[in-house]
C-alpha cells in the first residue's frame, strides 16, 4: 500500500498541532477522519507511529522519522512552486543560436550584459540555418537569428536588423578591364561552410546581369576552411575570393588587404530573430531582445 499524500499532511500538521481536536479543526475535518487518515497510514507504513496516552500522544520511532519525511516533501514542494513562478530577467542560461559572422557582431556586446547582471549565463553558437532551426524545435536553444523566415510552421519570426553581403577580394589584385567572370575563375573561390548559402543569397538579390551571368558552382575552389575568422587569410593573400556578411571583413585583422568589390553593390539581408511559436520565452531572453536589436540594427 502506498503512502497517500493527504494522509501525510494529516500527520504532519497532527504532530505539529499536538492535538486530534486542532488538527480536526485546522483541516476542516472531523476527529474521527484525523484518526482514520493515521490509522491508515500506520497501516501503509506498516509500524505504529503515535502512542497514545488519553488524549496525548508522543512519535515512535518510526513517526518520528516519517515526520521529518513529512516535513522534506513539503518543504522541497513549496520551493518547487515557488521556483514555477520565478521568472527573473536577469538571471539563467541565454541560448542563442546565429550564423558565425552574426556571432562576431554579438559576441562582445552579449557579454557586456552579463557583467552588468552576472546571474546571466550567455550560451551563443554559431551555426548554419538549417542547424538552427533544428536546435529551435528540439529546445535546445531559445532563440535563433537568420536571414531567411522559416517557411514551415511551428516558429515566430521577426526582424531585428541588418545584414550586408558582399563578394570580398584581395585588395592587391583590382578588378581591370577584364569581364568579371573572366576575373573571378582567374582568382578562384575560397569556400566555408556558408560560401553557397551567401552566394545564392546574393544571386537571388542582385541586379547585376554580369553578376547573374556567372556560374559560380563552376569556379575553382583555391581553399576551403570552416573557422571564420580565418576565412579571409587566403583572400588577404591574394589566394581568391569569398562571399561573405561584410560585418567579418570589417571585424577581420587582415582588413587592410582586403576590399569589396567595388563594381557591384553590396546586398542588405533582413535578419530574423526566430523562435518556437508554441513556447514562452523566458524573462531573461525579453531582456536581451532589445541588445540584439541595437547591435543588428547597425550595418
């Protein structure tokens, strides 16, 4: 027989109280109830836990540890009940998912929050679209930020800022004369995780028709390397081209060596922060919500 929960607070309170009268009329019940409920639970516990002296009664040994038993399960139930309310905006894990130039732009800015309220804890990665979403619907992260609106359903979506493409090339190597396509095979492509993703986007945007004519999927690969911020070290060195958000040019150390391609202008993407539709976000990520839109708003 298993212990019932009723039965435990009426034994509690009884120990408490000292008394079946006072335990009667606290409980809104009758004496004999109060009884019956001990009775009952003697007989799950399978000891006797009162001795009965008239109308006075002391623990048995096994009452006695049954009441701080008692005491622990109400006890750790009323904090769970009050920790279900709690909901404080400046305390707990932030998990925020976003592409690796995005990460950059936030990076710093994140962490400047939580030295502001340590009881933030910032969990930011750095991941491809579609990883995002994944994380999103498996909770395992609260908040994704990308340049494309989920097209399935389940999330939330909404803009938060900006985010400028550009095709990046050594800046010792200009672009003459020669026909842009004629000069992006001649530098060959360094590619990263998200060289395709960037380069259709820019594709589908662009109003250049000698941008549109090139076959991209048809140029050279010169290198490949999935660390962002050393996917411009080839371009530095005259070793290709890459698609990229400017914001990693503009964060990158090898700056001074690198331009944007002057002839064709640079694509602005919205960025979107994105959630599950069917899931309250936290106090503490409405906290950061505004700090993501400063930092994306500015291109």
């Amino acid at each position: 027989m298993k212990m019932n929960p009723v039965w435990l607070h009426t034994f509690r309170v009884l120990v408490e109280t000292g008394h079946f009268t006072r335990t009667a009329e606290k409980l809104f019940m009758t004496q004999p109830g109060v009884s019956q409920h001990i009775q009952k639970l003697e007989s799950a516990c399978g000891f006797p836990l009162i001795k009965r002296n008239g109308k006075a009664f002391t623990l048995t040994m096994q009452g006695e540890k049954l009441y701080t038993y008692a005491q622990d399960i109400e006890d750790r139930e009323q904090q769970m009940l009050m920790q279900l309310g709690a909901d404080d905006p400046y305390s707990g894990t932030c998990r925020i998912a976003c592409s690796g130039s995005s990460a950059i732009r936030l990076y710093a800015r994140l962490l400047e929050e939580q030295q502001t309220y340590p009881g933030l804890r910032i969990h930011l990665q750095a991941a491809p679209y579609q990883s995002i979403l994944t994380a999103i619907k498996d909770n395992q992260i609260d908040l994704g930020i990308v340049t494309e609106k989920p097209d399935t359903l389940g999330f939330e979506a909404r803009n938060i800022g900006r985010e400028a493409i550009a095709i990046i090339v050594p800046a010792s190597r200009p672009q003459g004369a020669q026909a842009l396509a004629d000069y992006l095979f001649e530098l060959g492509i360094v590619r990263h995780p998200d060289s395709d993703y960037y380069t259709n986007l820019y594709l589908r945007h662009s109003e250049s028709d000698d941008l549109q004519a090139v076959p991209f999927n048809n140029i050279p690969t010169q290198s490949f390397v999935n660390q962002i911020h050393e996917i411009l070290l080839p371009v530095s060195m005259g070793l290709g081209f890459t698609v990229l958000p400017r914001s990693v040019l503009d964060a990158s150390v090898y700056n001074a060596a690198l331009s944007v391609m002057g002839n064709i202008p640079l694509i602005e993407e919205p960025l979107y922060l994105v959630y599950r539709s069917d899931r309250d976000l936290p106090a503490r990520i409405h906290t950061l919500i505004p700090v993501l839109q400063a930092q994306l708003g500015n291109v």
